[in-house]
C-alpha cells in the first residue's frame, strides 16, 4: 500500500499535465485561427456597387514583429487614393479569457512614414512597442462562434474619439473566413449618431 499511494499521485500528476496540455492547444489554434483570418488584402468593391451610400474602401492587414506575438500593421484607404490612408494602426491579437480574445489598438507615431508598407513588413523591425501608443479602451473583444468565425464589438462608450464633433466610437466586428464586416460609427455626449456608415457595416471582401 505505502508504493501504491505514491503511484496513484504520480498518475494524477501525469493526467493533469496531459489535460493542461491540450488545453493549452486548443487556445493557441483558436488564437491562430483568429489572427489568420485577420490577415490579407480586402476591399468593399462589390458593396459599393450595390449601394452607392458605401464607398470603395480598402484594408491591407498583415503581420509585423512575428516573434513578439500576433500583431498587425492596419491600412485603410479609399481604393482609388491608397496612397493617402485615411486610417493607419497596429493591432495586437491576443486570448482575453477562455471565452474570448481581444484585439488592441495602437496609433503610429508617424503616420505617413508608414504608408504602403503591408507591402514590406519587415520594415516595422526598425520600431518597437515603445514607439507606439494604445488607444486604451479601443480594444475590440471577440467571440468565437463557429469555426472560422469570430463576432464582436468594443465597449459601448469606452473608445474616446474626438472626430467629426463625436465623444466616442464605437464598433462592432464579425471575422469570417472570406470576409470581414466592420461598423465603426461615432456619437456625441448625448450619444447621438455623428459619423460612420447609417444602415450597416462595411462588407470587407478578401482579395487574397
């Protein structure tokens, strides 16, 4: 009995790591998932030609520093003026709870030293996490609701954003395999709506 009690904690012991193990697994492939799926060249050509209230609008997302975790370089542009971004950020993916993951916002310290450069991520090696800012609060925390597809949304008055006459922003996020469908709309201290599409979200197709 006095071997047999010590081989039963062994066993336990054995079975919790396997357990912890697989676990661990399956966050990273659901956070691989997700950053993936981010990833790419999109454009919401084909909605605009079904409602003229949309624009053509352009968003390039690729990965920058790959041994410091999941971050993206974030570009959007009118298609046919990409040279002059009208949005520029760095995004970083990471697991919030066993439930959710969130993906934080950074703001470039120059923006126009940047331009164009999803084309050469490798350019971002020369900054670090130091030379950026967070946009505390902008943080959009997604769910994952089936495979390959996350839904989520920012807090609803967290985001502070001072265009257009707005106190905050607010948006809302699904993450498809072939898509993504962003609604990032502003609203005064009344919360009245400022800015940002009226009916619906941007419908981002993935060109590549």
């Amino acid at each position: 009995m006095k071997y047999f009690l010590p081989f039963l904690i062994l066993l336990f012991l054995v079975y919790s790591c396997k357990k912890e193990t697989k676990s661990e697994v399956k966050e990273d492939t659901e956070l691989k998932e997700l950053f993936t799926l981010m990833q790419g060249s999109f454009n919401s050509e084909i909605q605009a030609q079904v409602d003229s209230s949309y624009y053509n609008i352009s968003l390039h997302m690729y990965p920058i520093w790959e041994d410091k975790g999941n971050f993206l370089y974030v570009e959007q542009a009118l298609n046919s003026a990409q040279n002059k971004p009208y949005r520029q950020r760095i995004y970083e993916v990471t697991r919030a709870s066993d439930s959710t993951f969130s993906s934080a916002i950074y703001m470039l310290d120059v923006d126009s030293l940047w331009i164009g450069m999803w084309k050469n991520p490798k350019s971002f090696d020369s900054i670090s996490l130091k030379d950026i800012a967070l946009k505390d609060g902008c943080e959009v925390i997604l769910k994952r609701t089936a495979p390959n597809q996350f839904i989520g949304k920012t807090g609803d008055t967290t985001c502070v954003s001072t265009m257009r006459g707005a106190a905050y922003a607010r948006s809302e996020v699904e993450i498809l395999e072939d898509k993504i469908i962003s609604w990032d709309r502003g609203f005064d201290a009344n919360g009245e709506y400022v800015w940002g599409a009226e009916k619906s979200g941007y419908i981002f197709n993935k060109l590549d």
